[in-house]
C-alpha cells in the first residue's frame, strides 16, 4: 500500500486535475431525506450501534444524520449504544435520548430495548451476526433494518440499507431486500451545512489529511510517511477519539505541516485531501473536493478500489489512488 501511494506524486496529480471537466456531487439531501423517511416512517424509532476509538465513530456520525432527518419529519429517536464516553456526550449535545447496554449480550439488550419502549422500527448498525431465529422474534413488536450490513440468514430483515454507491448487489442474487446507491448515503449532518466547492483547484498548494474520528491503525503516520518532502502547506486533522495523540505529538514536524482538530469546515482549506477509506470519502464526494484514497483495512482497500472502478478511477472530478 505504501508504495502505491507514493507513486502518487503531488505535481502529477496537480497535471491530472488540470485535465479534468468539473461536475458536481451526485449526493442529493433531498432525495436522500425522502427516501429514509419513506422507507422508516415517523414513529418510534430505535438506532442499536457501537462506537469506539477501536471501532470508530463513523456509524455513530452517520445515525445521528439518520436521527436529525427523521426528528425533523416528526419521528420520536432513541440511541441504544455500548459504553463509550465520547457517544454518550456527543448524544448529549444533540439533545438525542439514549440506553447504554448494560447487559451480557446484545440480544438481551434488544430485548430489553423492545420491552420498554414498544418500538415501531429497529435499526442496527454493526458488524454483528444475530440470528434469523432472533430476527423473527423481534419482528413480532417492529420492523427490523440492517444498515451497512449483510448477515447469514438477512433475508428475513424487513430492509437491508447499504449507505454507499459501491455495494455490489451481485454478490446477494438471492436477497430482495436491499436497497443501496447515491440517495441513501449518510454523511455527518455538519458536512451538509457547508458549501461545497464550485471548480477544480487550478493547481495544488495545500493538502488536508484526514483518516477519521479515532483513526484505529493509525493510518496518519503512514501519511506522514507518504508525503516526506512535500513542500506544500499540509493540514492534518485528528478527530475527536484520536488514539495516537502522544505519538503525534512527539513528532518533530516540518513547519509547512499543521496539526488541528478536526472539523468537517476545514476540509474546505485543502485544494486536495488525502484520506481513509469510510464516511470521510463520502463527505468530500459532497463537497466537491479531490482526494486520494487509501484503505486501512483490507475490506476498506477493497471498497476504495470498487468506488474507483465504478467511476472510472475519477470521482466526479476527483481522483482516486488506490494499490
């Protein structure tokens, strides 16, 4: 991976945009709010996920998206999460209700969760396998969805929801229940308060780094790596939940590198950006930004090289690296 992207060189990628015929981001919020709201209703809604700095806190952002779009459409929310400071006080700020799974499985949490608050919709996002034989029975009291995941015996869910444009339904022939593609990708509610950008930079004098809210590898120092040299302004943004903060801060940095806090406005500073593969992508896809994408996990990796080939290597004018 490393000797891919430095491959990638700054004064080739600033040729290439030259290259490249501006269009806009084919993320659309109304479509996206209309479908969501159509697909989950306006009842009592239930969003069961995990976040960590391990696990990191894409799902969290992008339910919270979910959660303010059906809020706002008169729908009554409730968080179910693990026990993770950051999620809890982040909930906290959005004025959104929450349980904390204080039990020995998640099952018996659900169940729980189904008792107490008679849901009309569950919602999960995680990477974990229940069991048809559980999905059925909690079928019984609410509509069961899977978001961003597709488990053995899933074609019992009411709805499998995959947020992204690079699913590839081909591999699910037999299930009937997934929708998936532009007009259902979440990004943070933040990243749509902004403008997005309205060309192409004529050339390339900054650059944002960003590899998410906790980036659990630590896939910033690999960055640092990648862009030695550089002479450009390089701006990097550690998120909330950053694991290696010691780390970075014991680096002696060349004075054109900067180190801030992350927030979804300063990704505007770059004329490019260099990222993660995850919801981040997305989020610069809206805002018109070119960026080069790496995978942190071999999944991600994979993911990064589908969005890729879908569009041709160029994502609405922006430019995906890739090993």
């Amino acid at each position: 991976m490393a000797e891919a992207v430095r491959k990638i060189d700054i004064d080739e990628i600033e040729e290439h945009l030259s290259e490249l015929e501006f269009t806009p981001s084919p993320i659309d919020l109304k479509k996206i709010r209309e479908n969501y709201i159509k697909e989950i209703g306006v009842g009592k809604v239930i969003f069961k996920l995990k976040a960590s700095e391990d696990i990191g806190l894409g799902h969290l952002s992008r339910m919270i998206t979910l959660g303010w779009i059906l809020k706002e459409a008169g729908a009554e929310i409730l968080f179910a999460i693990n026990d993770f400071e950051y999620a809890k006080e982040r909930l906290k700020s959005e004025d959104f209700r929450f349980e904390e799974n204080r039990f020995d499985s998640d099952e018996v949490f659900v169940d729980f969760l189904i008792e107490k608050y008679n849901p009309d919709v569950l919602i999960v996002d995680e990477k974990k396998q229940y069991s048809s034989r559980d999905i059925k029975r909690w079928q019984q009291h609410a509509r069961f969805i899977s978001l961003d995941f597709i488990g053995e015996g899933y074609k019992v869910c009411d709805r499998i929801i995959m947020p992204n444009a690079h699913f590839v339904p081909e591999k699910y022939p037999d299930f009937k229940n997934i929708v998936w593609g532009w007009d259902w990708v979440l990004i943070n509610r933040e990243v749509l308060k902004l403008k997005p950008k309205e060309h192409l930079p004529k050339k390339v004098d900054s650059i944002v780094v960003t590899t998410g809210g906790s980036d659990p590898t630590g896939m910033l120092f690999n960055f640092l790596d990648w862009l030695k040299g550089c002479k450009r302004e390089v701006l990097m943004l550690v998120g909330d939940a950053f694991k290696h903060k010691e780390r970075l801060e014991s680096l002696n940095l060349p004075e054109n590198f900067k180190v801030s806090s992350y927030h979804p406005s300063k990704l505007l500073e770059g004329d490019i950006a260099f990222a993660t593969f995850g919801l981040t992508v997305y989020e610069l896809i809206y805002l018109n930004i070119p960026f080069v994408c790496v995978g942190h996990t071999e999944e991600n990796q994979k993911s990064c090289e589908l969005l890729s080939l879908k569009l041709n290597g160029v994502l609405n004018g922006k430019i995906s690296g890739n090993n």
